[in-house]
C-alpha cells in the first residue's frame, strides 16, 4: 500500500489473487498464458473505465482530467505478484486534491457492490464518503446498465481491488456478476442436517449431502446437491466444515423459481455442528437446539 500511495493520482489497484507472472530470477519470468485470459476482469475494467469517465463528465466538469489504465511488472509493489494495474487519474495541473480521488474511489466501491452477487459482503464500507442523491442515482444507473450486457458472467480468475488512501480493506471480485432477473416465488424452504462436501467460492455453491437421524450420511457414491450460497461468508463455513474431524452443518435452504422458470436451491443460513453438541439438537425441521 506504502507504494501505491507513493504514485500520483491512483484510484484503484488491481490484481490477480493467483499470480498471472511469477519471477524465476532478476530477469526471467514465468507467464501462465490460462491466468492472463480474463473475460471478466476484461469487462469489468471497461465497466470502471466508463464508470469513471462518465461520472467526470457530469459531476466533475471542474476537471480537466482524463482516466488511464496502466499495465505493470512491478517487483518492488509485490516480489511475489508483480502484475499489477493501476487506474490513474491524469490532469496537467498534477496531482489531484486526496478528496477527490477518494470520491471517485466511492464511486467505484459502491459500483463494485451492485455489480457482484455478493457486493455486499464483498466490499467494506469502511471510509467511503457521503454521495448526493443524484451522486448516488448514477451509480445505480450505471451498474444496471453494466448487469444487462454482462448479468451472470462467471469470474473464473478471482481479482483483488485495492483503493489506496480510502481504505485497507480491498475488494475481492469473485463469483458471479449480477442478475436482472427477479425472483417471482419462493416454491419450498426446509431445514436439515447434512454433511459438507465443500464449496467453491468462483461459482458461490456449497456442495451437501443429507445425513439421517445417526447424522450419518446414507450413500457416501451418491452426488452431492447443489446449492448457492447467498452469501460469501457461507462458502467459508461449509469449506472449514469440511475440513473439519466432523463434518455436519445445520442449513436452512430456499427453493426459488425466477421469471424465466428456472429452479435453484440457495442456502439462507449454515452453521457448524460439534458432536459435544448434537444432545442439544433434535433431528428435523429445525436449526434450533430444543428447549
């Protein structure tokens, strides 16, 4: 962060979670041709891009300023990942007032939380400034616009965001863009206990297999279901469950059917079972311990 900091007028910072360029010595570096082909990361730099450009055109006309997006090797940012992309904020004059690219990286932070499934776990509030009503109208506009042309595009090589001087905590874009489709009806809810088979975090689905009244699950060949976390926070509950000596968690699930008449089973709650604690549970329709 001490570099980013150091370079005039950066908005965000972007990199891959898995290094595209790994260094072999001072002068030779190992490329993975798979991680530089990135539809998503692709599409979501034109999103912030256009974002930022529109947004200076009708709010910030006062500036004469351009956006520009940079490509690095930067071994002195990460030895590790040198890869890097900067999204600079250029004007003749120089440097821009702090206040202003912390503005601008609002913008993109509240961006970022619409277009992403999970936008509201996977970006911090933490030292975002106040937007007008219009301010934030366009945002809004401006991410259903971006669902539209790219709703449910899979990010398949997870990028991390970072938004120097506004905050430490960096976005991670992972999983799915957005969905315009509305859900119409909720068709079923159950609750149950079932063993974890894991999740991926791309994709946000939890793997689960039921287990009887023993919790003892009655086919270890039968294919786990399918259900998508609502949350980020559930992929890493069902992941450490998983890894775990005992491998049951209690989840309350939600069968919905949306607009185009597609059926999917989410998972609306999911905790972790200790056997110390399985005399405190009755087996059934409840997350609940008896009373």
């Amino acid at each position: 962060m001490e570099q980013l900091n150091g370079t005039q007028n950066v908005i965000a910072a972007i990199r891959l979670q898995k290094g595209a360029i790994t260094p072999i010595s001072d002068q030779l570096y190992l490329v993975d041709r798979e991680l530089t082909k990135n539809p998503a990361l692709d599409k979501i730099l034109v999103g912030i891009l256009t974002l930022l450009e529109t947004y200076l055109a009708t709010f910030r006309t006062d500036l004469a300023a351009t956006v520009r997006r940079n490509e690095f090797i930067w071994s002195e940012w990460d030895k590790r990942n040198p890869f890097v992309i900067l999204i600079n904020l250029e004007q003749p004059s120089g440097p821009v007032h702090e206040t202003t690219i912390k503005e601008l990286q609002t913008i993109v932070a509240k961006f970022a939380g619409k277009i992403l499934q999970q936008g509201e776990d996977l970006v911090s509030s933490d030292g975002l400034i106040a937007l007008t009503e219009p301010q934030e109208k366009f945002v809004a506009e401006s991410a259903q616009t971006f669902i539209c042309h790219n709703e449910n595009q899979n990010i398949a090589h997870p990028f991390i965001c970072e938004l120097p001087k506004l905050s430490d905590c960096p976005i991670a874009f992972q999983g799915k863009v957005n969905s315009t489709v509305h859900v119409d009806k909720v068709c079923e809810e159950t609750s149950f206990f079932a063993k974890s088979d894991g999740a991926r975090e791309d994709s946000s689905e939890i793997f689960l297999k039921p287990v009887d009244k023993n919790f003892k699950v009655e086919s270890e060949k039968k294919k786990s279901a399918v259900y998508i976390a609502e949350t980020f926070s559930m992929t890493q509950i069902a992941s450490s469950a998983q890894a775990s000596d005992f491998q049951v968690v209690k989840v309350r699930a939600i069968k919905r059917r949306d607009t185009k008449g597609t059926t999917r089973d989410y998972v609306q709650e999911i905790k972790r079972v200790y056997e110390h604690e399985l005399k405190d549970f009755e087996f059934g329709d409840t997350l609940d311990p008896k009373d």
